[in-house]
C-alpha cells in the first residue's frame, strides 16, 4: 500500500532521514521505534506532506504522492494524529468528529468513537476541543478523529504518550479495530508493550532504518542498543553496516 | 394612513428583520418576556413584567431608555431589546440607564439591526448600575447589510456593587462592521466580578476600534477582558484592553486573540496593566497574527483545503 523509496530530508542543512525505504502493507500495524530525535516523527511529517523530501518518492496505491499536498494525502485515506494535538477555540468535539467522519467517508458514529478512546459522549459531544480539555482527553480525541475518518493509512505519533495507564487498553483497541477495518497503521512509539501489538517493526536511528523485522526482535534491538543509548543518531557502525 | 397603523407597519418590518438575523419573533410578542423594540427614534413596543420595569422616551434623534430591576427579582426570562434602523440613512442615539437592584438577576438579549445602511451612525450611551450580590448579563449581537455603511458608537459606563457580576457580549460577525467604535468603562467595589467580551469579524475596509477598562477598586475584585477580532482584505481593528488593580488582593486578566488575513488588513493589540497595590495580581496574553499553522495542518489532515480550515478555525472563535 505503502512505499517510501530512497527518502531523505534535509532541515536547515541538517540531514534529518536518509535514505529510508520501507513498505506499509495493507491492515498491517507497522512500529517506530527510536530514541527521542533519531527522525520518527519527521518521517511522519514528510508522509502527511507537511515537510517536502529532500530527494526520494512516496507511492501510496501506486500513485506518487511525493508532492501532493496534505488534504489531497487526506483526500487519497491517509491521516495523521499528532503527539501533541492543535487546541481550537469554539470547536466542539461533536463537530470535529463530525467533520472528520464526513471528510473522510467514515461510518463509524462520533458516540461510537468517543467510547471506543473510553470518553463518555455525553460528558464530552459538546465541548470544545480548546485549552479546557487535559493533554490526556485531547490525545483520545485526537484518536477518536482518526478513528473517525477510517483512513487508509493512520500515522500516529505517539498516541500512547501522555495517556495514563489504564486508558493504554483503549488506544490499544482503537489501533487494533483501524486494523481489523482494513487501515494500515504506521505506530510512532517508545512503548515497548505498544510496539509489540504490531505485526511488524522498524528502528530509526540518525533518520536511518537500523533494522525492520518482527517487533520482539526490534523491541530486544531497541532494549539493547537505543533505550540507553548515549551516543543517539551516532549509530554503532556494526549496526550501520548490516543496513 | 394613520400613526398608529405606520408604526404597526414598521413593527411588522422590525419584527421581520429580527427573524431574518436569527432571532426568535415570539419573544417580542409573548408578554411574559420584558421587552423594548426600537425602530429609528420610535419606541415601537415596550413590555414590563413584574420586577422589571422598562421605560422608553422617544428623543429627537433617538430613545431615551430607563431600565430597572427591582431588588431581589430573579427574572426568569431573558430582557429582550431589539433596536434597529431600517432606512438606508439615519441616525440612532440610545442614551440608557440599567438599575440592576440589590440580589437582583437578570439577562439581557439586545440585538441591534442595519440591513440596508449606507450612512446610518447608531450611538449607545449607557449607564449600568448592579447592586451589591447582584447578576446582570448583557448580550448585544448586531447585524449589518454587506454595504458597510454603518457606524457604531457604544459607550458604556459600569458600577459593580459589592459581590456583584457584570458579564457582557459584544458579537458583530454578521454582514459589514462599518465603523466600529467601542469604549467601555467598569468599576468594581469588593468581590465584585466583571467579564468582558467581544467578538468582531471585519472585512474589505472596516475599522474597529475597542477599548475596554476595567478598575477593580474594591478588595477581591476580579475582572477578565477577552477579545476575538477577525480582519480580512483592508480592515484594521485596534484593541485595548485595560485592567487596573487599585485594591488588595484583586484578580485580573486580559485575553487578546486578533487574527489577519491578507496582506492588508491590519491589527493592533494593547494589553495595559496597571496595578496600585502589591497584592494584586494582573496577567495577559494576547496573540496577534495569522490563523495558527498548526490549526490548519489539523484539519487539513481530515480532508478540508486549506481556505476551508481556515473558514473552521475562523468560524470557531468568533461563534
């Protein structure tokens, strides 16, 4: 469904991704995992179209989306939920998911959503998505929108950071149903327990893919040379080597 | 034809106009709802319910209004004020006094109409008193015609009473602003809690000017001003938003949200704070620019273009 062919960014003269490449399958759950700053969520951007590739070409359904805009990727089923979601004055959280349902020719009813990010509709339809919410409730409805849309593709940017523990289940679930609905799913995370749900995982380091394989092996990868890394984006070259 | 059967015309007319702009008719005719309609410099209707007594005197170039709240009254209904100028050229002078009494509460619904101005300058000048322990809310929505042709000048003088609350909405979001020239003034005695709000979209060449002051003179006083300003194509707004702290331990906070939209239009936001005794605590924030970048990437990532996520953000903050 997905393929990321020779990818590269540069910002401000800095290389952020090189090279990647890498394919998304159809309902497949795809984990990131990285340290903070190796490139996962700048690959996200690049993606959703909000940053322009360097060099490299995007192919979603064997169309070339490298250079469309972003509501144009939405337009084509391909979503983004952001780590930390924009806060709007005078929106409610009805009317958002509303828009995001419609916009995206999803079925799946704004109460619906919201139950399944473990919001109550009643207590939420009618709010607005501003400052009034906590970081936690934005990011759920953030979750509920993408849900809304039934994307193609749903890019999430850690969806798990910032939500407490027992509401993990809940984004969880929601991931799994994208999946089950026929959604491929690219899982920006540092939850180990999260990337596990995927069926397959990838480890960014320096805005490179170290390794792509089964998640537990890409989590023990991740436990072994990134979760205390102290030498992050300069990868040990024995790993750059097996690239 | 006769006086009484103009002004039954003209009341029909008003009535209509108010319909059109959204406002529910029924109010103005259901004698349970206080209400004063106002057409030019006639009073077309006035309706007094027990405990609120309304009075209108016509003038020469407008209405001289005299609104008062008996003491301890709860009004159940909303006080409907309906004031407009129909012709396409006019002059509208409302000079009003609200007596807000003692543990009284009471709401205010002012909608103010000017479908087809091409010079019509509508003035309010006002005096609000609210007891002490007492409530008043007033809310003014206006609609304009697309001719820009309008001036507005309302001019408010308010006096908080100990634990009293003052809340007023200003919303201009319909049709042309004109002229808009808005200068509020409130004082609060202890406890007493003022918040102020306005709300204006401007487009091609409008200009809207807000000033807005609030002096917390009284231990405890609390006081937020909070503006929303839109300006699109050639329309400038200037906001002040003033609070000062004269006695101990008084709260307040000025909240200043202007977005432009083209390379002309223009705005201009002045967040003053004045405080006269260490205790008092003032803050502000005001943010002025283009709608947030990340807002639109938002919505964009849920399909809309980017001028309809714009028209969302938009439409949003001034609701």
């Amino acid at each position: 469904m997905l393929q990321i062919q020779d990818l590269s960014l540069n910002l401000d003269n800095k290389p952020i991704l090189r090279n990647i490449n890498l394919s998304i399958h159809r309902g497949e759950i795809h984990s990131i995992l990285g340290a903070n700053g190796t490139g996962k969520t700048s690959l996200a951007y690049v993606l959703m179209g909000l940053y322009r590739p360097t060099s490299g070409r995007i192919m979603f359904e064997g169309e070339d989306i490298t250079e469309l805009p972003v509501h144009e990727r939405a337009k084509r089923g391909i979503t983004l939920a952001w780590q930390e979601p924009a806060r709007f004055e005078g929106l409610t959280v009805g009317e958002y998911l509303r828009l995001s349902r419609e916009r995206g020719g999803g079925s799946i009813s704004p109460e619906r959503c919201l139950e399944m990010v473990g919001l109550t509709p009643f207590l939420y339809l009618g709010r607005a998505v501003d400052g009034t919410l906590s970081g936690g409730e934005r990011k759920r409805i953030e979750l509920a929108s993408v849900l809304a849309m039934e994307p193609k593709l749903a890019i999430l940017d850690e969806p798990d950071s910032g939500i407490d523990a027992p509401s993990l289940d809940h984004v969880v679930n929601v991931i799994r149903t994208l999946a089950k609905g026929g959604s491929s799913v690219l899982l920006i995370t540092h939850h180990e327990q999260i990337a596990e749900i995927a069926d397959r995982a990838t480890c960014l380091c320096a805005g490179m893919v170290l390794k792509t394989t089964n998640p537990q092996d890409i989590v023990r990868f991740f436990r072994n040379h990134c979760r205390e890394c102290l030498h992050i984006n300069r990868p040990e070259e024995e790993l750059v080597r097996n690239i | 034809m006769s006086e009484t059967s103009d002004r039954s015309r003209e009341f029909d007319a008003i009535v209509e106009a108010y319909e059109r702009s959204g406002g529910d008719p029924s109010a103005l005719l259901d004698g349970r709802f206080a209400s004063l309609v106002v057409s030019g410099n006639k009073v077309l209707s006035s309706n007094s319910v027990p405990g609120v007594v309304l009075e209108g005197q016509e003038t020469e170039t407008g209405v001289r209004a005299y609104v008062k709240v008996e003491p301890g009254t709860k009004v159940p209904f909303p006080v409907h004020l309906c004031f407009g100028v129909l012709p396409q050229e006019g002059l509208q002078e409302i000079i009003s006094e609200f007596e807000v009494g003692e543990g009284a509460k009471v709401k205010f619904l002012a909608h103010c109409f000017f479908p087809n101005a091409t010079n019509v300058r509508h003035i309010m000048d006002s005096r609000v008193h609210v007891g002490q322990g007492a409530e008043m809310e007033y809310s003014e929505t206006h609609f304009h015609g697309r001719r820009g042709g309008t001036e507005v000048v309302p001019r408010t003088q308010v006096e908080v009473e100990a634990g009293g609350r003052f809340r007023n909405q200003f919303k201009l979001v319909t049709g042309r602003v004109g002229r808009l020239d808005i200068d509020l003034e409130a004082r609060l005695m202890e406890r007493a809690v003022c918040d102020l709000e306005v709300k204006v979209y401007g487009k091609e060449d409008d200009e809207i000017n807000v000033k807005e002051s609030v002096y917390l003179d009284g231990e405890g006083a609390r006081g937020l001003v909070r503006s929303r300003i839109v300006v699109t194509e050639e329309a400038r707004s200037e906001v002040l938003g003033e609070i000062v702290g004269n006695a101990p331990f008084t709260r307040g906070h000025v909240d200043c949200v202007e977005i432009v939209q083209g390379e002309r239009a223009k705005a201009k936001a002045l967040p003053l704070l004045q405080v006269s005794d260490p205790t008092a605590k003032l803050t502000h924030e005001a943010a002025i620019g283009s709608v947030d970048k990340r807002q639109v990437q938002t919505l964009m990532a849920r399909g809309l273009s980017e001028e309809e996520a714009v028209d969302v953000i938009v439409e949003g903050l001034l609701k």
